[in-house]
C-alpha cells in the first residue's frame, strides 16, 4: 500500500499509533520515521523502566508528538502497584497528555484520584462482543467513575459485531472509543472516528499488539480509498 505524502492534520488528529517495539531504546527510531502525532507506549510490553520511559517521552513531546502512556499490568503484587503508580505520577506530571489503565486494575483508584482529568479506562472483553446495552452500561459506569475517556474492546465474532460495538461510540461521543478485535472486527477500528470516537488505535514498527489491529499506512490508504481524507 502506497501512503499520500500529504496527509491532513485532522485525520492525524483521529490516529493513535501504538509503538510495537522489543525495547524502549528502539520506540524513539519508530516514532520518528512515522508520520504519527499521537503516539502510545505500552509501558507493559516495553518494561516498567521508569527513568527510560520518562526520557524517551520527554525528547517526543519536546518534538511535538501527544503521548499515551499505557498500563496493563492487572493484578500485579502491592508493591508493583506502587511501582506502577508511582511511574503513572511521574509520566502524568512530565510528559504524557494521557494515560491509560485497565479497569480491572488494582490501582484504578489511585489513578481516577490523582489523572481523572487525564485518564482513559479501558475495558476489554476478549471472548466475544456483548449486546448493546451491556455495552452501554460498561461505557457509562467507567464515565461515572471520573474518567475522561471510555474505553470498550471487544472481541468480533460474526459483522454484526461491528455494528453493536460503533454504536457505543455514537452514544457517547467525543467520550468513548469502542471497537472489536479479531479479522471480523477491522471495520469497527476503521470507522470508530467516524461514529464519535476521539480516535482510533494502529500500530508502527514490528508488528501489531492486537488481533486485527491495522498498520498506520494501511488505514491511511483504506480510508483514502472511502474518500474519507478529503
């Protein structure tokens, strides 16, 4: 698939790039042959290196990049717990403009507490898709909560999948990114933007970190093709 050169700030703008990276050392190398402006580092698949996550995020926003730093570490020991949120302290007040925890996490508290104003929740049900207003309910208990953003994956197995999942984000819009992973749920991360959903999520560098999940350069070009970045 071949890339337009020029593409527009506001598609950029609906685009999370999630760097698929071995190690933090590589992530900045990723991040910056990309056209990305929103880039997320998972903090669980490049390590719990707080000094090395604090630095890299710093030399991206100093070049302009909006940065999510992404915590997956469910049911972790107490004293990881404090680890975590300690880095979440650290990257909330430095560098990160967001910051995402699962709602399963033993430290969701602490994070609504201290990043409401920053934090997105998430929400991931991997075995199938719910019916919508199992989906309703998800999105809006997590909003209650205090969080910015509500974040509801789910796992597509059959299209209609699609369907039920952008329908959360058309309920909730501006406040909630719904999709469905797996090969049947592609067209629900296509078009979440475009059902009310801030953005979506692909990935750059090695390799995608989810079922389904699509390449920047692939959703560029679907999307040119649709006519959707004029």
């Amino acid at each position: 698939m071949v890339v337009r050169t020029s593409i527009p700030s506001r598609v950029l703008d609906r685009i999370v790039c999630v760097v698929s990276a071995s190690s933090w050392q590589k992530v900045t190398e990723i991040v910056e042959n990309s056209k990305c402006k929103i880039v997320e580092l998972r903090t669980d698949l490049l390590g719990l290196d707080k000094e090395l996550a604090i630095s890299i995020s710093s030399r991206l926003l100093d070049r302009g990049y909006t940065i999510i730093a992404t915590f997956r570490d469910n049911n972790v020991s107490e004293e990881e717990s404090s680890r975590i949120a300690e880095m979440i302290d650290e990257l909330a007040k430095c560098c990160a403009q967001l910051i995402d925890v699962e709602y399963s996490s033993n430290y969701l508290n602490y994070a609504v507490r201290k990043w409401s104003s920053k934090l997105i929740v998430s929400f991931h049900e991997y075995r199938w898709t719910p019916r919508a207003e199992i989906l309703y309910s998800y999105a809006g208990e997590i909003l209650s909560h205090g969080a910015r953003i509500a974040k509801i994956v789910t796992m597509a197995k059959k299209l209609s999948d699609n369907w039920r999942i952008l329908g959360v984000n058309a309920k909730f819009p501006g406040r909630v990114v719904a999709f469905a992973m797996g090969k049947k749920g592609v067209l629900s991360r296509l078009l979440a933007p475009y059902y009310g959903a801030p953005f979506t999520y692909v990935y750059i560098g090695e390799k995608p970190v989810a079922p389904g999940q699509l390449g920047f350069e692939e959703i560029i070009e679907l999307w040119n093709i649709m006519g959707l970045l004029e």
